[in-house]
C-alpha cells in the first residue's frame, strides 16, 4: 500500500509515517525544512518539500505525485494559536491560520485526490472536535474554531468532484504533541494507532461518494453527533 502524509515533520504526522513504515507500507511525506526532510528519509520515507502557505511550493504537488496510486493520503498539516472572542484577530493572525489549516487543504485537494482516485483510496483530513459548531463550549481558539469548521465545509463539498475517492474528517483526540502540549491525554502512538484502525475500518470497494458520506468522526472511530 502507498501512503502520502502532508505535515509528517513532527506530531501526529511523523508518527502517521513511522507506523505506516513499520506495517510495511510505502510512504511519502512532506516537511518544510531540511531537518524534517532528513528525518523522513532516515526512517525510509521518500520526503518531499512543502509548505502549504506557498503557493509556488504547493502548486507542484501534482507533477511531483505524477502516476502514484495513493491508497490512503493524510492532510495533517495545521496551526493553533490561544485566542478568543474578547479582542478581535488581526489580519495578519487570521490569515496566517486560515492559509495553513484551509486554503493549503483546498489548495492540496485538487492535487491530491486524483491520484487517490487512482488507487480508489481514501483522503483523510486532520479536523478537530473544534469545528463542531454544535458541540462549542467557548471562544478559546477562535480563529482556530473557525479554520476547522471551513476545512469541514471545504472537504463535504469537494467530495462528489472525486467520486473515486473517499473522504474522510477525522478528529484526532486531545494528542500530547507540540500543539496539543504536555497535558493532553493521549500519545500520539495511541491516536494514531486508533486514527489508522478507523481508516482501514470504513475502507469500502464503493465508488460515486457523494456530500453526505464523507463522516465526521473521533480518532476512535466513532461519530460526531452533530456537525
Ligand atoms: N494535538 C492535538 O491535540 C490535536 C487536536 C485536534 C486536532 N489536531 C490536528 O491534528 C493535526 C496535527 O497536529 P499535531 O498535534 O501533530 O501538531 P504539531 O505537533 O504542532 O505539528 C504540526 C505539523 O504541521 C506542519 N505544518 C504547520 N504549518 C505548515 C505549513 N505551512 N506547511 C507544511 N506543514 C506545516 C508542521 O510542520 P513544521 O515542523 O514545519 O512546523 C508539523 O509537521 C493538525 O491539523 C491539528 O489541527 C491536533
């Protein structure tokens, strides 16, 4: 099986990557710099450069995927910041999240997804239970809150253009990485372990996916109730 892992650097992406390579896959995967680059092919990754706020970077993902037939592809790449709704989000805050965890997914898709179609594979976007508007509790996070639910948006609407691939929205649990710091309560060994069970769970020979079976779910593999 080929996997590609967008984000793999560090985090839940890296640790994609090394279970995948361990499970006796093929796997691509993308970091930003040099140390990510060498870190990936030391596992035995093939590293490709990419930074998803870089058009010029991004735009040749698709040549750089030419003739691949992903089986399963990861858009992990994503940026928090601790913000809320008592002081509004500069330009520069707002945009510098939006571009990382939205437009870098909509702008990878297009490129991606075809070469899942090739494999009749699955896609499967890293959200967040912050995007669920019907499971909000407060603002911490606000421009965060909002770049998850647009990425949501993004990827259901996408889905009948790819009708050979399967799209999938995937929570992965509060995760003890760099963002999701010291106190979470999960390893990434163990959301990642859940993430790829659930991802081979809901792998179906169906084709034609439409808006409404993309799902929404928790690293576990149950569903949100609610969007
Ligand atoms: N950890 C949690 O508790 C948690 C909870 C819910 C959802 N998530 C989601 O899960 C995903 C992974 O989170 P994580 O905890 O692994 O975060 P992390 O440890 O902070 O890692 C973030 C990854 O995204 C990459 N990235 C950031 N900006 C990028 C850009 N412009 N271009 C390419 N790559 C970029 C980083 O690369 P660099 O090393 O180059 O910066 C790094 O590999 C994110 O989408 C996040 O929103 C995480």
């Amino acid at each position: 099986m080929t996997v590609f892992v967008i984000g793999a650097s560090r985090g839940i992406g890296l640790e994609l990557v090394q279970q995948y390579l361990d499970a006796g896959d093929r796997v691509i995967a993308t970091a930003r710099d040099e140390a990510g680059l060498t870190r990936l092919r030391d596992m035995g990754a093939q590293a490709l450069k990419l930074d998803v706020t870089n058009p010029a970077s991004i735009s040749g993902l698709s040549w750089q995927l030419d003739g691949e037939k992903l089986d399963v592809a990861y858009y992990v790449a994503g940026v928090f910041s601790e913000d809320d709704a008592k002081s509004p989000p500069t330009v520069q805050a707002f945009d510098s999240m939006m571009h990382t965890n939205v437009l870098g997914a909509m702008q990878a898709l297009p490129q991606v997804a075809p070469w899942v179609e090739e494999a009749q594979g699955q896609f499967v976007f890293l959200t967040s239970d912050f995007a669920q508007i019907g499971g909000v509790e407060s603002s911490r996070g606000w421009v965060y809150h909002v770049s998850k639910a647009a990425l949501n948006m993004a990827v259901v609407a996408a889905q009948p253009d790819y009708p050979n691939a399967q799209f999938l929205l995937i929570h992965p649990g509060w995760v003890r990485t760099d963002m999701g710091t010291s106190a979470a309560p999960l390893l990434p060994e163990e959301s990642v372990s859940a993430i790829r069970a659930t991802v081979a769970a809901r792998k179906t020979n169906a084709t034609g996916f439409a808006c409404s079976d993309v799902p929404y779910l928790r690293w576990d593999g149950t569903p949100f109730s609610s969007w």
